[in-house]
C-alpha cells in the first residue's frame, strides 16, 4: 500500500455500515465537514511539528554496550561488567509513543460567537486536529468532556474507529452542565491517568479558583492551555445600550456602549485578567495559546509547536 493510499484510508470514516449504525445524517455530515476541514492541517502541517513538539515523555532501556572513555560512570551496567569482567553500560532511549489527553470545556459560555463561529464550535474543530495528529502518530488519545460536571469520558485508545468515536462526542454532546468548573477535569486527570500524558486544556477559563489543581495536575503531566477568545470579549462596538448576560450564571448588567471611557475601563479590566493568568500560568511552566474566533485557529498552534520545538533544543 503506498503512502497516498495509506493517509486517505486514515481520513476516511468507518465503513458505511458502521457509520449508519451508529450515527444520524445531520451529525454524519457534520463529521464529514470537519473531517474536509481537518485532514490537510493534521496531516500536512500539524502532524510534522506535533513530533517534533511531543517526542516520547519518559525514557526506556534500548541495549547495553562497551564502556568508552567520556561515558557517564552512573550507567554501568554492574551485573554484567562483573559477569565480563568488561565495563558495560546502559544505553536508553526516548520513549516515542505517547498518551494525549483533551479536556474539552462545553460549558453554556462556549455558545457564544460574534463572527459565525461558536467558541465551542471552535474548541471541537481544535481537539478534532490534536485527535488526528495524534493517532496519525500512533499516539493513543482520550478525552474529558466537563463543565460544571464530569460531562463524559473516553479511555486513551489508538486506532481510526477510536478517533472518529472522540470527533462524534466533541461534535453532538449536549452538556447537563452550564458552569465552568476547571478542579473537576484536572482532578478527574490526576486520578485516571497514572502515567505522564500530554494533556491539552481547551477552555474559554472563566473560572475561578482552580490554581492549586492545575499545579498539581502540571507537576504529573504535561500540560498545554488552549484558551477561546471572542473578540467581543475585549472590546464592544458602540451600539448604545446593550445588555450584556453571563450565559453560565444568567445575570445581567445594562451598559453604555456609546460611553467609550467604560468600554476602555471593560476592556483593560479583561486584558489585566488575561495577563494575571497568563503570569501564573507560565510561573508554573504551564503554556497558553490564545485562540480567537475571528482569526484563523491553527497558525497560534503551529507557532506554539516551532517555539516548544526549539525549547528542546531540536
């Protein structure tokens, strides 16, 4: 089988029979258009620089072989130097495959959109590329859906039939949940994934007081924020009087948005909170990609990827 033929059978859904068995149309064309949408960036683009970016989280034992001048004394081998009567040492290497965790926030706040594009839609279009990177890798991939709740989960599994079974959740889940709680997916992380996984946290994060969890859930895995930004959650149009709702919570507040003095005080209150979160997240080596609704959604992933590239020195 040669390569081309290898990639589209890996982009291709399950067979029909299977796809009708447990799919309606109007969600079966929704996989497909975000399968049209995803094979070229997962593939072309993003499956180079995830390699690069993710290598293996641990390292395992390879062979053993002859010692040689310069070598590190703390690998020898001293079962079978005695056994010799040579100086061998251990030799290790990167463990390749990894596990990828997405924490998939589908909280009430994420249907919302000023362009056309929902942040929860863009949040699903975002874990159906770290899917399919992922398994094109031989990686294996599972998933947490939360919101104020453990929404549902999905155990880390390879295989084809196993993505699109991750693609279909993040695209037709109805959440029981309306809030956003960021302790439950991390805590519901620390205790179901027991080795190290890469773990991307994808969240508008409007919460509060989830600090002391995310330190603990970085000191175990490696963690990457992907934050969901509306534009018009940094600045407001003058339209006049607008109110303004909290989706999550239902409260309401009235504000002038011809009064451009209260909208520069809206928007710098929202760019300081960024910031503060930002500061903490990176003193605890924990990255943030910011994504925005209005712009396209791979290029700040794929920065993120080169710079973590070069981080580890590759």
């Amino acid at each position: 089988m040669n390569f081309v033929t290898n990639f589209l059978d890996w982009f291709r859904p399950p067979a029909p029979e299977i796809v009708e068995n447990n799919i309606s149309p109007e969600l079966l064309k929704k996989v497909r258009a975000i399968q049209i949408k995803t094979n070229h960036l997962a593939n072309d683009i993003m499956t180079g620089e995830y390699v690069s970016a993710f290598k293996g989280s641990g390292m395992e034992f390879s062979e053993v072989r002859e010692y040689q001048p310069g070598d590190d004394i703390r690998l020898i081998d001293w079962n079978v130097t005695a056994r010799t009567g040579q100086p061998y040492i251990k030799e290790f290497k990167e463990e390749r495959e990894l596990t990828s965790m997405l924490l998939v926030d589908v909280s009430s706040s994420g249907e919302f959109g000023s362009i056309g594009r929902l942040k929860n839609e863009i949040s699903a279009e975002i874990a159906s590329i770290l899917a399919f990177a992922a398994i094109k890798n031989n990686d294996k991939i599972g998933l947490i859906v939360f919101s104020d709740i453990i929404e549902h989960y999905i155990p880390p599994k390879k295989g084809k039939a196993h993505v699109w079974n991750i693609i279909r959740t993040i695209l037709d889940f109805n959440p029981e949940g309306k809030g956003t709680d960021l302790n439950l997916p991390l805590e519901y992380l620390i205790n179901i994934q027991k080795r190290k996984s890469v773990a991307f946290l994808i969240s508008d994060f409007l919460a509060q007081g989830y600090e002391n969890t995310l330190k603990l859930a970085r000191q175990k895995h490696d963690l990457i924020a992907l934050r969901i930004v509306d534009p018009r959650e940094r600045d407001l149009p003058n339209v006049g009087l607008a109110h303004l709702q909290d989706a999550e919570t239902g409260e309401a507040i009235l504000i002038d948005t011809g009064n451009r003095e209260m909208v520069q005080q809206f928007v710098e209150l929202g760019q300081k909170e960024f910031e503060k979160m930002k500061t903490f997240f990176n003193s605890i080596g924990i990255d943030i990609i910011d994504i925005r609704t209005d712009r396209p959604l791979v290029e700040p992933i794929i920065k993120y990827f080169k710079v973590r590239e070069k981080r580890r020195g590759i």
